[in-house]
C-alpha cells in the first residue's frame, strides 16, 4: 500500500516516537493531523506546521477525558475530509515495586495504554464504516508479550490492547478496515528514562518511526522489532510457565531482597 497523500491521524504526535512519525510522514507528502494533550501548544508540532502549510492540522486530545473525545474526533474527521489511517500512539509507563504502587498511575496506565484506544475507536468505527475503507494501526509493545517485574501496570492494558486488535481484526477486515499492530522494544525517549537497566536493542525514536512507516506500507497484521528482544519476549511467552517464571524472578532487583 503507497501512503503518500494519505490522511493520518496521529495521537500521541507531539513526543517521541509520535513526533517523528509526525515528520516522516509529512515528507511522504501525507497530510497529518496531529494530536496530544498540548498539542496546539507544542514548539515542534508549530514548526512543523510553519514548514508544511496546510499539510498539518494540531488538536488537542486527552483521551483520559472521554466525555471530550466526540467533538475531537468530529474536527480531527472533518479537517482533511475523512481520514485513511487511525495511528494510536499514545500510552505511559510507570515501573512501580509492589512497595511503591500508586493506583492513580495503574488508573493512567490503563487510560493510555488500552481504554483510550477503546474510547477512540468507538467514536471512530461509524465514520470508517460509513466510508467504507481506511486502515487502524496501534502501537502496543513486546511488552504485552509477557508481563516483567516491576512492569505489569504498563504491560497488563498494552496486552489487553493486543488482544483486542486479534478480536476485532477479522470483522474490521469484513468492512474493509485493516488493522495493524506494531510491537516493538525499547526506544529512547522520555518513558524509557525511568529505566535503570541495560536495554537491550535500545533504538532511537526516528529508528523506530522508520520501521512503523514501513509497516504501514506492508499488510501484515503484526510487525515486531528489533529481533533480539523479540526473541527473547517471543521465548517467554511459549516456554512452561513455570520455566518463563524462574527466568523473570532473576531480574528480581537485589536490594527487594535485602
Ligand atoms: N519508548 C519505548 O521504549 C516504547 C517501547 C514499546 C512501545 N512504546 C509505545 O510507543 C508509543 C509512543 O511512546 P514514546 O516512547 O514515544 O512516548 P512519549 O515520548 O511519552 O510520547 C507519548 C505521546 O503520547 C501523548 N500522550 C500521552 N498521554 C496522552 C493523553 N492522555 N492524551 C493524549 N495524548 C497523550 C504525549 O503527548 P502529551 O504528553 O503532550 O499529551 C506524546 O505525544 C506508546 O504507545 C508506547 O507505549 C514505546
């Protein structure tokens, strides 16, 4: 599939991964529109709409507030005429010890990593239905492979964003809507900045939103990378759980011990 001149609606654009997708795509003469919570305020999203006129719409979204979201997606809907592809790139991360947890981080984690797709897609479905085509791709994570110590508010809704996407792909594709999923490994921005461990296959953010855009232009369901970490979570995921389980006790943090 060729995505030049396609209309994408990025939410989650004005960090990261999100940014750079923002920018990648708009040389692929694609036409944006672009959303955060702070979206209209952000300096990069600005200059990008000073260097491409009329090529980027900014909106603001915070799709923790779902009684918001109906006139959101109308303007986001309405700007270009209809949109191609849905691109949901939002989500948060907060490791959190059984000794530090905070519901209000669980709560934001669940918000960003699935309930927001769910509250997008809602509002969604009935114009992409009535248009009879057009193409959803989610950012999930190798993260929803297998939940990791300290890590589960974040991988419990990214994998409840996995499932979902398998549960709805057949009838989507019945209405001629395909929906895509990439789950990639660890990219350095502001949410890996809380780690404190060597990651392996760490990429940067434009590394990333190449590979994103490459999968937008192929029809396969799930794109992963990079391939040692897929591996490794691939592993997991398929070993005994009780051999995936004595695995993760030994990244175990010595000092929970002490
Ligand atoms: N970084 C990694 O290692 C990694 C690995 C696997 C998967 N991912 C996934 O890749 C995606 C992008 O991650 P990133 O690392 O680029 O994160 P990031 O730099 O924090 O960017 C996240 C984007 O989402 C927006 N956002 C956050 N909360 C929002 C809300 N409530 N409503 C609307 N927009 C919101 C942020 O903008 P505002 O804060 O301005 O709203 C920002 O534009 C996420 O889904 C993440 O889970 C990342």
């Amino acid at each position: 599939m060729h995505i030049n001149g396609k209309t994408i609606w990025v939410v989650g654009a004005s960090q990261g991964i999100g940014l750079c997708l923002a920018e990648s795509l708009l040389k692929r003469q694609c036409r944006v529109v672009a959303s955060s919570r702070n979206a209209e305020q952000s300096p990069e999203l600005i200059q990008l709409k000073l260097r491409y006129p009329g090529k980027i719409a900014l909106i603001d979204c915070d799709i923790g507030e779902r009684d918001s979201l109906p006139p959101v997606i109308e303007q986001a809907w309405s700007f270009f005429n209809g949109i191609d592809i849905w691109l949901y790139n939002v989500g948060s991360y907060q490791p959190m010890s059984i000794s530090d947890w905070e519901i209000e981080k669980f709560e934001q984690m669940n918000q960003s990593n699935y309930l927001g797709a769910v509250y997008l897609m809602y509002g969604l479905w009935p114009k992409f239905e009535q248009q009879g085509f057009g193409e959803w791709l989610w950012n999930v994570s190798l993260a929803s492979d297998f939940g990791l110590p300290y890590g589960g508010g974040y991988s419990a809704p990214k994998a409840a964003l996995m499932n979902l996407a398998e549960s709805l792909h057949p009838e989507l594709l019945e209405h001629n809507i395909r929906l895509k999923v990439i789950n990639h490994g660890f990219v350095k921005t502001r949410l890996t900045a809380k780690n404190d461990f060597p990651m392996l296959g760490l990429m940067s953010a434009q590394d990333a939103a190449d590979r994103i855009v490459k999968a937008l232009q192929q029809n396969r369901f799930e794109t992963r990378f990079p391939l040692n970490l897929s591996a490794v979570l691939a592993t997991l995921k398929r070993l005994p759980k009780s051999w995936s389980l004595f695995f993760t006790q030994k990244m175990l943090r010595k000092t929970n011990h002490d």
